[in-house]
C-alpha cells in the first residue's frame, strides 16, 4: 500500500498515528507546504486518502481539489470539520472514531462537575498560594443530588447520565425525537431543560442545528444558581454571551473543554474563580488516544483491501 497517497490534515495527531500511517502509505503532511496549492497541484492527484481529527478535516473546496479521494478518516468522534453533504455527494467514505473515547469523555465531563462545584482547582491553587495558614477556604456547593441535564442522549450523553446517576442525580435530557427506551425525563426544549435542572451539559454533535444551542434564553433559564458543562464543541455556545452572563452574575459557573476560537479562550474568563477551563482534552489519553488512532488505520486498511469499514459514517 506504500503508493497509496494519504494526505495528513492536522498536526494535533499523536506521534503512533503519523508514524503508522508514515510506514504504511505515501504520506503528506499539509504543513510541509506553505502554500496548500502547491501540495494540491503537485500531488492532489494521488491523494486518495485524508486524515483529520477534531481541529482539521475536508472542507468542501478541499474535496474537490482532490480527484481521486476515496475516504475521509478522522482521528475524532466529531466531524463537523467534514463536509458530509460533498462526500455522500461524490460517494467518499467517511469514518470515525467512536466508542473507544466514550468512557474517557464521559468521566471528564463528570470532572468537570465535581471541579467547578467543589472548586478543585481554586482550592489547589489555594494551597500552592501558601493561603492555607491564613484561614480555610470557604465553602462550595454539593455535587451528589444534582439535577443534570442532558443535551444529547446518544453515547457520550448516555454514558454521562450513568455516571451522574452513581451520585444520585436525576437526569432529563433534550434531544431531537424522545428516545422511548430512555428512563430519564425527556424535555422538547433546551430551555425547558435549562430552567428544570441544577447542571446542563452540552453533549451533542454539532451541526447546523446545535451551532449556539446555548444562547441568552438558555443562560437565562438556567440561571445564577445552575451551571453549564461543555465537553461538546465551542461553537454549541455562543460565546460572547456567556461571557456576559458570567461577568453579570446571570450564570452560576461553567466548566468548558471546548472555546468557539480554540486555542483562544476569552481573557474575562481568566480572573473567574466559578469557571473552569481546559484545553479540549475530553479523549487526551494515552490509552484512548493510541484506540483512536488503531481505529484511523484500521478502517484505512479495510477500505484499501476492500473489506467493510470498522466505522462507517458515509
Ligand atoms: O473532540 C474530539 C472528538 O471529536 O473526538
């Protein structure tokens, strides 16, 4: 398979992945390029793979460059970066990598519970401050008996609710069509979600849809008291609004893994003791990680030698 052209997309993939991918097919990297058209004219045409992740993917002006794509594999669950209109279009397969990160985006979303409302990170930086011999810290708010609520019951969401229900949470949820073999409290509206729950976590992906999911209506309804969890994509929530809210008191806190302009987080967030912050690290393992990018070169495989694809999307 070395001939085989496989057009890397973003330089975020762990080492194992480039490297297998390295050994196995004629590799480009699009960074090695300072100008993409260079790549496309010189190579486009044997380009019959891509590889993206989370960060990168194909767009639709990329698909087209590329006359003899075949498959789009992508080092993530999410691809929104993927158009999948262009791709069922032009018959390109499109594979992802979900499952193998189910647990590990499900247990920080609860991490993420359990920081913001116990405060983990304020209180360690509490300590490294040397404030602990001057008085303790004040106190925080309970995790266990929380409402949560849930936007996406499929199987990140789901897996969420599973873990809130050890700590005795009752669970809704908001998705498009009721899931009738769900126990949970099913609510036709985010923001009749938002005004019946203590927690609201964003896990749902994004599409045209979902973009701003989370809007003024929806801080709103969730209010001074309720807290917002995002381990989905920064752009389910619109920005700029929660800013606001927080600055404004309108928002008891938000835990975020996700920002709309990563790696740009808003700098009001910074001096926020009720939020917490973090780099997009919801599968950042290096078991779950190293199980993603098995599954990237598996499917590969199994396109090239012809055999059914381990993960189908398109
Ligand atoms: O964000 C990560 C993913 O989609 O896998």
């Amino acid at each position: 398979m070395g001939s085989i052209g496989v057009l890397l997309v973003s330089h975020q993939v762990i080492p194992y992945l480039e490297q297998e991918l390295n050994k196995r097919y004629n590799l480009f990297r699009l960074w090695d390029f300072p100008q993409k058209s260079q790549l496309l004219t010189q190579h486009g045409a044997s380009i019959r793979a891509v590889v993206g992740d989370a960060f990168a993917g194909a767009d639709s002006d990329l698909i087209e460059a590329l006359p003899k794509l075949e498959i789009v594999s992508s080092f993530s669950v999410g691809v929104d970066k993927i158009d999948l209109g262009k791709c069922k279009e032009k018959g390109i397969r499109v594979t992802n990598t979900p499952d193998v990160l189910t647990d590990e985006v499900a247990d920080l979303a609860i991490g993420l519970m359990l920081t913001l409302l116990r405060r983990i990170c304020e209180c360690d930086r509490y300590v490294r401050g040397g404030n602990w011999k001057h008085g303790d810290y004040k106190l925080t708010t309970k995790f266990s008996g929380k409402t949560v609520g849930i936007i996406g019951l499929g199987r990140i969401g789901a897996a969420i609710a599973k873990r809130a229900e050890g700590f005795n949470c009752p669970i809704s949820y908001y998705s498009r069509t009721q899931k009738q073999e769900s126990k949970y409290k099913y609510y036709p509206s985010v923001v009749e979600l938002a005004s019946n729950c203590d927690i609201l976590v964003v896990a749902c992906p994004l599409t045209e849809e979902t973009h701003h999911i989370i809007n003024r209506e929806v801080i709103n309804a969730l209010g001074p008291k309720g807290f917002l969890i995002n381990i989905g994509r920064g752009k389910h929530v619109d920005e700029p609004e929660l800013v606001f809210a927080l600055l404004e008191g309108r928002l008891g806190g938000a835990g975020l893994d996700v920002f709309e302009n990563e790696p740009h987080v808003p700098e009001e967030l910074f001096g926020l003791e009720n939020v917490v912050l973090l780099p997009h690290v919801g599968s950042a393992t290096v078991e779950t990680r190293t199980a993603m990018a098995d599954l990237v070169l598996g499917n590969l495989e199994a396109h090239f030698l012809g055999k059914p694809l381990l993960t189908p999307l398109v």
